[in-house]
C-alpha cells in the first residue's frame, strides 16, 4: 500500500470518528432514556406483581379470618365487611356470603346473589354460578317465571352451566306438574357428550323415580351401556 493509501484511509476513520462522537453528542441521551425506560419498566412490572401478590394475600386472609368465626351473626358481617380490590374478588365475597346465608335466610341469599348475577362488572362464570346458585335456593323467594326467564337464558350459552341449567329448568316442570317435558329434558342431559357423571347420575335417578325410560348410550368402542 502507498503512503498516498494509507494517509487517506487514515483521514477516512478520523472523519467517520468525529461523524461518530457528534452523533453520540447530538442523540446519546436517547439511549441512556432508553436504559431507563427498560430498567423502570421492569421496576414497576416486579412492583406491579407484588403490589397484586399482596392484595390478593391480604383479601385470602381477610376472608378465611371470617369464615374462622364461630358466632353465625358475627361471620356474616364479617365477610360482608371484606373489601374487594376488584370484581372478581367481590364476586367471590359475595358467593361466600350468599352461603352462609343460606340456611338461615335463604331469601337473604337469593337476593345477593341475583345482585351478582345482574353486575355485569363481574366474570361471566361467576354470573352463572350466582344464578344457578339461587334459583337452587329452597325458600329463596324468586318467582317460577323468573327462575325460568334466568335459566332460559342460561341454558342458550354452552358449556356444563347450559346443562346445569337444563337440570333446573326440569325440576320447574315437576313443580309444574309437566312429567313429560322435565323427562325429556333429563333424558337430553343424560345423551349429552359434555354432561359430567354426577349430572348423569342424578337425572338417571330422576327419570327412574318418575317410572321413565332411561336413554341407552354408547361408549367409546360404540358397544350401547
């Protein structure tokens, strides 16, 4: 290589030098910003998490403190004294307050859950949770046509809540004196592929009470149980 080479290779990385240090003069800061915004949002992602960790903590707590009292009155208030930090907690503080109340006032209970049921705030599930748990209630107070009306609706989603709803909805047909349709109602729960053995279990005793036929199904290898 000449020196005519080497001086101007020379002059090339001096000029991309200097290019170089007015650039990091002119936009270092923005990567030192970057660093921060990457180390202060991991920050208050980890305090995020234990912020949360800590309610949800304090709420178990606080929860599992009530249930512990003995005096009836007393555990009551105290679970509806719990402060939920959000809609599912306070859905959950109502189904365990619905549930002490349940034998003592059932129309009590009914009520609270319906409130549940009706907050369209709270978790679909637990909505559905809320209503068949007080429809179910004996002494609950809720008229035949609005338990009919809320598991009607039910009934038209999916999943095992559709079919829990279908169970309910026969045993409004008994109570109305329709043998024929709650049968048909417990013999589609019963040919149902999503029913769980339990469900299965109580329409087949059901139906049997009632004098009806039982549906055959097939297993797995299509041989009829």
């Amino acid at each position: 290589m000449s020196q005519t080479d080497s001086f101007i290779d020379e002059v090339t990385e001096e000029v991309r030098r200097d290019r170089l240090y007015k650039l990091m003069r002119r936009y270092g800061w923005i990567a030192v910003v970057a660093v921060f915004l990457i180390v202060g949002g991991a920050a208050w992602n980890e305090w995020s998490k234990a912020q949360e960790r800590s309610k949800a903590e304090a709420l178990g707590d606080s929860m599992l403190n009530a249930l512990q009292i003995e005096d009836e009155d007393a555990r009551r208030a105290a679970l509806s004294a719990v402060e939920a930090p959000n809609p599912a907690a306070a859905a959950l503080v109502d189904l365990l307050a619905a549930a002490e109340m349940a034998e003592s006032d059932p129309a009590g209970a009914a009520t609270r859950l319906l409130g549940l049921a009706d907050n369209t705030e709270a978790t679909p599930i637990y909505r559905q949770i809320a209503t068949l748990k007080a429809v179910s209630l004996p002494g609950s107070g809720i008229s035949a046509d609005d338990k009919r009306m809320r598991l009607e609706g039910l009934a038209l989603g999916s999943g095992l809540t559709r079919l829990l709803a279908e169970e309910q909805l026969a045993y409004l047909d008994l109570e109305a004196n329709d043998v024929e349709t709650a049968q048909t109602r417990l013999q589609q729960i019963i040919a149902d592929a999503g029913v769980t053995a339990g469900l299965r279990r109580r329409a087949t005793q059901v139906i049997v009470a009632l004098g009806g036929d039982v549906p055959e199904l097939e297993d797995s290898a299509g041989e009829t149980q």
